[in-house]
C-alpha cells in the first residue's frame, strides 16, 4: 500500500515540477529583461538614423530615455500586442510616453546644432 502512495506522490510532484517550469517559461516572456532594454535601445539607435552619427551622446541619452519610458510605462506583452499594430496606432500610444524624452532631445540637438 504505501508502495502506491509513493507512486502517486511522486507523479504528482513530477507534474507540480513539471507545471513550475510551464510558468517560468511563460513568465520570461511577459517580463522585461535586460537583453530587451538592449534590443530596444539599438533599435532606437537605427531608427535614428544620421541623427545618431551627428549626435552620437544626444542620441544614446535620447533612447536610453525612451527605452526606460516605455518599460516603465508597459509591460512587455502590451509592447508586443502595440507592436502589432499600425505605425499610426504606435505612434498614437508611444508619442505621450516618450514626449519628454523627445523634448529634452531635440533641445539637446539644437544645442549642439552649428548653425554657422
């Protein structure tokens, strides 16, 4: 009898185990990681284009900026759900998240602007 106890004690720590690494994965890929802000920022990086070679502080302060912003302000699966949206429809949800950023970089570049 307690031959058959143990067996059903053990399957059902093998499938509590098995139900633990279920939501780990599942948790990795709703939560922000490091390896996400880096993404993000690069991506800010190359959307700038010629701006992050002219201004190459103002620009990596600028998506730093945004990067935090948008990581504080949504969760990654909202980001991702966002993402899928039109361009129009990003721009609509992420223009009042990063407008200060924005602000202070386009001051910083008009700062920095040579106007000779």
């Amino acid at each position: 009898m307690t031959s058959k106890w143990q067996k059903y004690v053990a399957i059902a720590v093998m499938i509590l185990v098995g139900i633990l690494i279920v939501l780990e994965l599942i948790n990795k890929r709703i939560t922000w990681e490091e390896s996400d802000a880096a993404s993000l920022t690069s991506a800010c990086l190359d959307d700038l284009g010629g701006y992050a070679v002219r201004f190459p502080m103002q620009s990596d302060e600028y998506c730093d900026c945004s990067t935090q912003a948008i990581m504080n302000a949504l969760e990654k699966s909202d980001y991702q759900v966002l993402m899928s949206k039109s361009a129009a429809e990003q721009e609509e949800e992420l223009l009042p998240i990063l407008l200060d950023c924005y602000n202070t970089y386009q001051e910083a570049i008009y700062n920095e602007s040579k106007l000779d």
